[in-house]
C-alpha cells in the first residue's frame, strides 16, 4: 500500500452505516476507512453483512443510519460524483444475452465516453492476458460463469475507476487466471487504485490484502493487517485459522 497524504479524502468511508430488513438488522452501526492505493479484503461468513454493505458503498442501497463516501464524495447528497469513481463487480456477473463479449465491452466503453482508440489502448492488452480471444466474439449466452467473469472483470478495468469494488473475483476462474487477475489488482494499488475485495478464498486474501477486515452477524469484529490479525488470535499459522477462530469467538464457541 502507497502511503497517503493525511489530507487526501479514503478512497472508502462507512461512518456509522446501519442497514436492516424489517426486524433483521443486516449491518450494524459498521465504520471503516479504506485508503487510497490499498487492496482491502473483507471476510465474513454467509449472511455476515459482506453483500450489503458492497450495495450501499456502490450506491446500490442507502444505510437507513450513517454515511457513505467514496473518495471525499457522500453517497445519497453527491451519488453521482462518488458512482464515477467506482467500477463494481457482483458476485453474479451479469451480460446481455444476445450481445459478443466484444460487444458488451464496447458498450460499456461508451457509456464511459471512450474514444475507440482509448477504448482499444486500455481493453486490447486485457483481452490478451486474460485469455478472451477464443470465445470473445461468441454471443455471452453461451459463456460460462468463468468466460463471463473475464469479461465483467476487463469491462471494471476498461475506464480506470480509482476504486474498484468485487464480491467473489475468483469464482470459476482457472489458476492461471486467477494469478492474472491478483496480478492486475496489485498493479491498480500501485497506481494509486484501491480495490475493495469480498471474498471466502481466503488464500487469496491472505496473498494480496494490504488489510483484511472481517464482518460477522453484521458487526466488523475485527481489521488490520495480517500480522496485526495474528496477534488477536492464538491460532497465527494461515488467515483461515484466525478467520474460524475471531469469528467462533465473537459466537461464544470454542475453536478446536
């Protein structure tokens, strides 16, 4: 991670965020800040809160308390200044049907107003490295979800957002890919990118996370780096020992 300048706005700030369904309370009164040029992992079991609290840092959803801002710019009062800063992926990579990966990657590249120069310059290299040209120019109805999240992942990198936000990134991807894509995650860090990263590939986390956050029963139970983490838990041999243990804690359980 870059260091910041103290007066430089965190790419990512939840104040006091609180989210809830009716009765359930899905993100409890969660406060983060996630710099600029920082690869951030956020952990947390199934139903932790990881989801929500994704919709309302991209805008999708608003907290029903708190705040949210993306690089200075406060969801809900200035959506539309913070949204442009953002490039997000979901879990479930979405593509129109009956259009070419090619073409929804140009699609895309337009609606960020990209010449076809600019557009090519920043996809051309994506496509290769990500290994898209035997299937690009197929209609996406026939991908697979691992064809599609190549294609969703070039179509978050095409306009160079300052943050990017990703729920699951190596879902269906091959090692190769998979080595590919942290590849380019870091690279984004190094140039002052940040990346929010939801994942349960905990391997992954622990390779490239400049900080991990874990959420469970949705209270942030626990940040920082990963020697900071380890010396929370008495378990310090892999992120997945501390993960179980700090989680099965909070849950008044005993790891074994």
């Amino acid at each position: 991670m870059n260091d910041n300048d103290s007066a430089t706005p965190p790419a990512l700030e939840l104040c006091g965020a609180v989210k809830a369904y009716g009765s359930k309370v899905a993100v409890r009164n969660l406060s983060l800040r996630v710099e600029q040029g920082e690869l951030f992992a956020f952990l947390g079991p199934n139903g932790a809160g990881k989801t929500t609290t994704i919709k309302m840092l991209v805008g999708l959803l608003h907290p029903d308390r708190g705040q949210v801002s993306v690089c200075g710019h406060v969801m809900g009062t200035d959506g539309l200044a913070a949204k442009a800063q953002l490039a997000y992926v979901p879990d479930q990579p979405f593509l129109y049907d009956k259009l070419t990966g090619r073409e929804f990657l140009h699609f895309v590249a337009e609606m960020y107003h990209l010449t076809p120069r600019d557009r090519d310059r920043t996809l051309d290299p994506l496509i290769e490295r990500l290994d898209m040209h035997d299937f690009l120019d197929q209609l996406t109805e026939s991908y697979s979800h691992g064809m599609k999240q190549r294609v969703v992942l070039a179509a978050a990198f095409c306009h160079s957002p300052r943050v990017l936000v990703i729920d699951e990134p190596m879902v269906g991807l091959d090692p190769r890919i998979v080595r590919v894509v942290k590849d380019l995650f870091l690279e984004r860090t190094r140039d002052r990118g940040t990346v929010f990263m939801s994942t349960h590939t905990l391997e992954v986390a622990e390779a490239v996370a400049d900080r991990i956050g874990i959420i469970h029963r949705g209270e942030l139970i626990a940040v920082g780096t990963l020697p900071e983490l380890r010396q929370r838990a008495t378990q310090q041999h892999s992120l997945e020992e501390i993960f179980l243990e700090l989680t099965e804690s909070a849950d008044g359980t005993e790891h074994v």
